[in-house]
C-alpha cells in the first residue's frame, strides 16, 4: 500500500512566485493534514481537511496561503507570493477516522521550499 | 500557550546502551501524546501513541511512559542499535477528539540521538 506521497520533493523558487505543493494521502483516508516546520523552529500544524471540508485552519500563517481538496482525494496547497520566511519543509499527513483512541497519523516526507 | 518541550536536545551513545528521553508538555485540552522518530530528511514515523489513561506502552525496544498528573513523558530505548540514530520528537495532540482535532498536534523540537559503533 503506497504511503503518504508529497510533490515536488524541493523547489526553489524566487520571492514574489507562487509554488504549488501537492500530497496525496493512504487511500480511504478522510483525514488530511498540513503542517510545516520552518529553519530552526518545531514542525506546526497549518490544517485540518476532512473528506473535501477545513476542519480546523486555525494553523495557517496570512492569506498568501491557500489549501483546497477538491473531492476529497488530494490536496494542494499554494503559497502566493511567497516570502523569504515560508522557506522550510511541509509535510502532508493523513489518517482514518479516529474512534476516540488516538488514530495513527502517517506522514509523507515533505517538501522541502526554498524562497530566494 | 501550549507547549511541548524534550531534553535533551541531543545526545550520544554507545550502540547496545540504553537511553531515555524526556518529554514536559503543557497542552489543553489534552487528547493523547504521540512519539515518533524522525530520519534526516524524511517525515517523521509514529512509535507511540497514549491516551490520558495509560501509563506505558512499547514498541519493540521502544516503551514510552506517561504521567498525565506531572504532564511528563519519556521514550525508554532498549539495546541501542545503529539505525536508532534519528531525531525523537514528543507530539500532544491539542484538540477534541470529540469533534475530530485529533490531528491539532503541537511538536517538540526533537531530540537528536547519535548511536555510535
């Protein structure tokens, strides 16, 4: 079974462009998670999808950042423009539905974004 | 302000040695309290994962412990091998489990562990 997959691995791109990451989680996953961890800081939690809805979005940074999970397969998130500090990794994560227990939450390994 | 810190921030050991590393958290509402472990450049691996109600629990030659009343927690990892050397990081999760925010995870900035021939 295919893990939690995440493209483009890196990307280097100049301030002011827009980047476009992509995860796609275990398949049956209602659960979608963004989180990233910039230079030197813990990894923080951006959002939340269930299914194609935002559960929480409480993590995401200013509206430069925009998350989308269309049909509830995929998801995309965009950083437009972006700036110098959105430089770090971002990882997609996904899991099934929690019964109260604490589901197993698998994460892809990242996209690594740098803004020059 | 919800807070998950861990010590040390790194450590070296002789592979076959034991270690334990530590985790405080201050974390409201609390929902369970996840170890995983973290390759250079990859994502981060689920060890553990503990409800408020259990104390221990082990994954091969990984146990974590965990006092809710202390909010502390510890990740106990037996007979060190080479592959072990990763970083270790304590997540809390943050939100209701009752509505689904179980994935609302506050991280620890990790301890480096370094296993040495």
């Amino acid at each position: 079974e295919a893990g939690v997959t995440q493209f483009p691995s890196h990307s280097v791109i100049e301030k002011g462009q827009t980047v476009t990451l992509r995860c796609d989680p275990i398949s049956g996953h209602d659960n979608l998670y963004w989180y990233r961890r910039v230079m030197g800081k813990e990894i923080k939690f951006l959002l939340h999808f269930v299914k194609e809805s935002k559960q929480d979005e409480s993590g995401m940074p200013n509206n430069r950042f925009l998350a989308e999970r269309t049909g509830g397969t995929y998801s995309t998130l965009k950083v437009q423009p972006a700036e110098l500090e959105d430089s770090g990794v971002y990882f997609c994560a996904s899991s099934q539905e929690d019964r109260g227990s604490g589901n197993t939450i698998y994460f892809g390994e990242g996209s690594w974004l740098t803004v020059v | 302000k919800n807070q998950v810190e861990q010590s040390p921030q790194s450590l070296i050991i002789l592979e076959g040695k034991n270690c334990t590393l530590q985790c405080n958290y201050t974390v409201s509402p609390f929902s369970n309290l996840r170890w995983y472990k973290q390759d250079t450049g990859r994502g981060p691996v689920s060890l553990t994962i503990m409800t408020f109600s259990e104390n221990t629990k082990s994954n091969g030659r990984y146990t974590a412990t965990l006092d809710a009343d202390t909010k502390q927690s510890s990740l106990h990892i037996t007979a060190s091998q080479l592959s072990d050397s990763a970083s270790y990081i304590c997540v809390v999760s943050a939100g209701s489990m009752i509505y689904n925010q179980g994935g609302k995870l506050i991280f620890g900035q990790g301890t480096e562990l370094s296993v040495k021939p």
